[in-house]
C-alpha cells in the first residue's frame, strides 16, 4: 500500500513538472520606431517628445504584454545599441537575428507612422523568430499627437488585436 502512495505521488509530481515545463514563448519587444513624414526639413530627425513618446509607449507594449501572462518579456539591452542602429523595418531581417541572439522565440517591432500632428498610425509586427515569418501585423489610426492618444491605440493594439481571441496568442513552449 505504502508502496502503490509513492508510486502515485511520483507520477502525480511528475505531471505537475510537465504542466510547470509548459512555459509562454519568450518575446523580445524592440522599441518603436519614428517615421516622420509631417516635418518640412526631414534631415532636422526627431524631437524630443516624439523620442520620449516612443520609448512611453514601448515600455507599455513590454508591460502589458507581459502582464497578459501569455509572454515571458526578455530583456533587449544587450542587443538595443543595435537595434537602434538599424532600421528594423527594412534591415532584410536583422531583428530576427537580434531577438535568436536573446534566445527569443518571437519577436515585436513597431514603427509609427507621423503625417501630420493631427493624424498618426501605429504598426506592430509580430515575427517567430525561429522561422522568420511574419506572424500578425496590427494597426491603428489615431487622431492627434498627445501622451494620452500614443497610450490609448497602444493600448487597444494590445488587448483588441494581439491578445485578442480571435488572433490568438501563440502557444506555450515546451
């Protein structure tokens, strides 16, 4: 009897190993990316509230998708001089050999598109990067350049597009 118990009780801990193996997919979250198409000298780059608006809203991206539970965000600072040294959109796949670098399994880039101060659109592209291929690509149009705009279509790229049920985030890793 004593013997069937701890037979019972080393296949039950050996399930629960299994259950606990199952991890979320670990994702590399690269910041965002400005381009700028509203200003009149396009060689004067950035200024300093578009800077800190993108780094607000990939801070957000990183953070809620991780607090979804469906993600293990990984830390991008060993590869994020890189990545702001490329542009991510049309490197030809660079971002992919940044997030195997950080032994992630997907990867998230963005860029947000800025026509005017009145009218702005965000991008995110979801990639495995074990494949490569291009999982989901979410968009939204907003309506002026505020703090609370950049957060509230962050926010709805989030929880209304990427973990929504309908795109379904991916499977845990085994």
């Amino acid at each position: 009897m004593l013997r069937s118990l701890a037979v019972l009780a080393l296949l039950s801990l050996t399930s629960l190993a299994q259950v606990s193996a199952a991890e979320p997919p670990r994702l590399a979250v690269f910041d965002l990316e400005m381009i700028d198409t509203s200003l009149q000298d396009p060689t004067r780059g950035l200024r300093a509230d578009d800077r800190d608006r993108l780094q607000r809203t990939s801070d957000q991206l990183r953070k809620e998708l991780g607090e979804s539970g469906k993600f293990q965000i990984v830390d991008i600072s060993a590869v994020n001089v890189a990545a702001h040294q490329s542009n991510l959109q049309a490197c030809g796949g660079c971002d992919v050999k940044l997030a195997q670098q950080l032994d992630a399994d997907l990867g998230i880039t963005g860029v947000v598109q800025k026509i005017s101060n009145l009218i702005l659109n965000i991008r995110l592209y979801l990639r495995d990067v074990h494949s490569g291929r291009l999982i989901a690509v979410v968009n939204a149009d907003m309506r002026g350049d505020t703090d609370e705009s950049w957060s509230r279509t962050m926010r709805y790229l989030i929880h209304e597009r990427l973990l929504a049920p309908n795109y379904g985030a991916p499977q845990a890793r085994q």
